[in-house]
C-alpha cells in the first residue's frame, strides 16, 4: 500500500539545475510537493534515520542524496590532477605518537 504524502521541499533560489543546491537554508525557499512513497519504506526510513515526520524522513534523504552525490563528484577527480604535489600533513601519524 502507498500513501501521498504532502512534504515542503526546500528548494534554492540558487539552484544550478542539475539538482547542486547552493547557498544556505536562510535563501531557500519552500513549496509543497505530493508525492507517492510506498507506506512500509516510509515508515522504515523514519525510524532508520529518528525522523519525529514524514516530512522530515523526506528532507533527510534529499540531503543525505545530495551529500552522496557531491561525494561521487570529488571522488571521480581523485588522480584528475597531474601536477598535483604531496601535501605535507600537519599532525603527526599513530605510530610516531605511541613511541614518544
């Protein structure tokens, strides 16, 4: 069984059209979206994620995809860069720790 659910989606006056939010919740703005989302998953996503609404279990997926996505992006560039140079890290590994 599915159930429409009436969820306020926070979509960015920013937005570059490829589904990149830019910019912070203060510019975004909000409008009703219906949607169809299977009864049981809905549920699951709420307690998977502590989601008090459904709204809210919405709004945690949709950031939660974004974040993945712009995850898979910077990890496509890995070894994009051939110039690229070590750079020097600032503290100091486990092991040099643990022996002093």
């Amino acid at each position: 069984m599915s159930v429409l659910v009436g969820c306020l989606f926070a979509a960015s006056s920013r937005d570059r059209g490829d589904g990149t939010i830019l910019g912070d919740m203060s510019r975004r703005e909000r409008m009703k979206k219906t949607i169809r989302i299977d009864e049981d998953f809905l549920r699951e996503a709420r307690s998977a994620r502590g989601a008090e609404t459904d709204t809210e279990a919405v709004r945690l997926g949709l950031e939660a995809l974004v974040r993945h996505a712009a995850y898979e992006r910077l990890r496509g560039l890995r070894g994009s860069e051939s110039q690229a140079r070590d750079v020097r890290r600032r503290r100091e590994s486990a092991a040099r720790r643990s022996a002093v």
